[in-house]
C-alpha cells in the first residue's frame, strides 16, 4: 500500500506558484536561500508562543530580553539580512511591534486552548501536516483560528484558514482540548477564523467556510495532490516570481536545450538587419536628460501614493523586499507678523538669542548689494568658497 503523501498549506501554495519550483524544493531537496522575512516572522511567532505559555503576560522586559536572546542566536547571514544594518533594523522593528501589542493586549488575561499547534492528520490519502498559531476557546463548544502575519499584505484570502478549518473538523484533538478546559461542551466545531497583522495590530476575520466551500477548496487540494503524485511539474513562468526565484539558474524554462545549444554553436545568430548609428553626445545628453526628468516625476508621484497609503494604514514603517519607507511628522511654525514678533522680542529681551549667523542668512548678505566694499571684504575673508554642482531639472513649458 503507497503511503499518503506528506502535504501542507505551504506545499499547496508553492505548487499553485509553480510546479517546477516545488519539484526543485520537495522533490529534487534543493534548498532555497534563506530570506529575512521568514526569520522576522519565525522570531516574532516564537515571542507570541512566549507570552501566551501563562494565563498571564510574562513582564515586557522579559520577554523583550527572551526576543533578543532568541534573534542574536543567529547570524544577520543566517536570518538573510543583507547586512548588520539591515539585520538591526529588522529587530527594531520586532521591538516596535513587540511594545505595541502588549500594550494592547496584556490587560485580556486570555488564556489560549493552544499555540503553535503541530498536527499531522491523514485525510483523503493525504498526511496533512499543520501547525496552527493559536487556538482560542469562545466557550460552548465553540473555538476560534487564529494565524499571525508579519508581512507587507495586510488582506489576505482565507485559504489558509479554510486549510485549518478542514484539520480542525477532522483531528479528535480539538476535542480533547476543548473538553479538558470544559467537559460539559458539546458540539465542538471552529466558530470564527482570523489573521492577525502584527505589524499593525490588525486583524481580519472569516466566518467558517460552508460546507460546499470546503468541498470546493477541498476538492482544489486533492487535484493539487493528484499532479504531484502523477509528477506533473511543467513550469509556470512569469515575470515577477522568476525574477526573485532562487532556482532560476536551473530552471529549463531559462536553458536552452542541448539541441538548441548546439545549434546556436554551429549556426552563430545572423546580425540584425539595420543597426542603429551610435549616438553623439549631444544626443546622449538629451535622452539622458529626458529619462532623469521622466524619472523625477514618477519619484514624485510615487512619493504621494505611498504617503497615502500608508497614512491610510496607520503605518509609519513599511518594508518592501529591498527597501523600507518610513513616514517622519515634520512640525514648522511661521510668524506671519515678522514686526510684531521682533518687538516682542525686543520687550522680553530675547532678540539676540535668535540672531544667529546663518549660512542663508551671510550668503543672501554677501550678495544682495547691501554692503560696502569693504564690509563685502572683510566678511569674504571669514569664507572657504566651496564648489558643487546642482543638477535642476524641469519640464519645458513649465
């Protein structure tokens, strides 16, 4: 008898992405590169599980000290950070959202019927393998999936949850939880279902999938289950996940054949039919211009969007896959009535502590021609004349 194929949530989800990217990770054991939010994440789960070991929190210096402990148990080259930089950015990151969701929630006192629930159930042929964040108890019976999130996405589609729902209703442990915290439940069954964005302290909840829902998602599970076991692993090509994939080099969809490669040897490419005249440096110099002008305004543009957005969110940290943006408040204050403020100043004998020689301030004195020659002299000889050059550059017509 053939044993059940060892599947999961994340085997699903990489063999949906690309066939041939799950056959390199699950069959051929290729490992891929580590990456720095899969270590984020990791560290942050392993702080949840802490604090949720006792009905009450753990003190926040202790568990701050249990974070630190834990992320300095590997390298920046381990977790996949890019640099020590990076890598002390991510864990104060991890501080931030650490500080905010105690603050949030230490005062609830809850009590979870589980946390990072590792559960192996054969179902339909297949040895379903979970390990579901948390599980809280609602009472009567009733009990509510919890998944945290630490990425960039904030809304997510449920199938994950639908994956545990579908453990959950076939696993005798949920009982057993839920009947040691309370034996006179009846009834037991998954009430609620949600993901908790811990960056933002968000959360998103489903109500339990329906019963043709789960036949449905279900049914996408075992077809997904049938191509692998029939070894149906042709690549699914697209621009932006083969632009990040670690097993690009590899891929056949990026190799020429042998018969191609051969081909390609004896029969060198033919030269285009027209090549273009090399550019002058004039003409260089004007698409140069043109592109750094284009590039401006879409820096602009892009500017207001994700100021938007993350305004919108409450963020005031944002990760993307190389870079981060951070919204920083900016306060200024004008005094509109400049004669009023001096003599006010004058009256409270503070007007000298507010005249300051200011780099503007000497330049706009040195050259509005309001100085003697000598005055122009004198204060010259205080100058170290530094020269550089300031690109501008502007849309003609403007």
């Amino acid at each position: 008898m053939a044993s059940a194929l060892s599947f999961s949530y994340s085997k699903l989800g990489l063999y949906k992405e690309c066939p041939q990217k799950y056959k390199f990770r699950y069959i051929d054991k290729i490992p891929e590169r580590q990456k720095y939010y899969f270590a984020f994440g990791t560290a942050l789960h392993k702080v949840m599980e802490y604090l949720y070991a006792a009905p009450a929190f753990p003190p926040l210096e202790t568990t701050l000290k249990f974070f630190k402990s834990d992320w300095d148990s590997t390298s920046f080259e381990a977790k996949g950070y890019a640099s020590q930089l990076k890598e002390q950015e991510g864990y104060q990151e991890g501080v931030r959202i650490i500080k905010a969701y105690y603050a949030k929630h230490e005062a609830e006192k809850l009590n979870p019927l589980s946390t990072e629930m590792r559960t192996t159930v054969q179902i339909d042929g297949l040895s379903v393998i979970s390990i579901i964040d948390r599980i809280d108890y609602l009472g009567q019976g009733q009990v509510s999936i919890l998944d945290y999130k630490t990425g960039k996405t904030l809304s997510r589609e449920p199938d994950q949850l639908m994956m545990y729902q579908k453990v959950m209703d076939n696993n005798p442990k949920l009982s057993e939880l839920v009947l040691a915290r309370d034996p006179s439940a009846k009834n037991i069954q998954v009430a609620s279902m949600l993901f908790y964005h811990l960056p933002t302290l968000k959360a998103q909840s489903f109500q339990p999938a329906s019963k043709e829902e789960i036949g449905d998602f279900w049914a996408g599970v075992l077809q997904v289950a049938t191509n692998i076991k029939a070894a149906k692993f042709a690549p699914d090509p697209g621009e932006t996940k083969c632009r990040w994939c670690d097993y690009k080099p590899m891929c056949p969809v990026w190799q020429l054949s042998p018969s191609e490669l051969s081909k390609q040897e004896a029969e060198p490419a033919p030269l285009p039919k027209e090549q273009a005249a090399p550019l002058t440096p004039t003409e260089e110099l004007t698409q140069k211009v043109d592109a750094y002008g284009k590039a401006l305004e879409q820096v602009e543009t892009l500017g207001k969007e994700i100021k938007t957005l993350m305004k919108e969110n409450n963020f005031n940290l944002h990760f993307g896959k190389h870079y981060q943006a951070e919204l920083e408040k900016i306060n200024k204050i004008e005094f509109k009535d400049q004669e009023k403020t001096v003599e006010t100043l004058k009256e409270l004998n503070l007007l000298p502590k507010v005249l300051r020689p200011t780099l503007s301030a000497l330049q706009t004195l040195l050259t509005n021609g309001s100085l003697t020659a000598e005055e122009q002299k004198k204060l010259n000889s205080l100058a170290t004349k530094v020269e550089s050059l300031k690109l501008i550059c502007k849309k003609i017509g403007d």
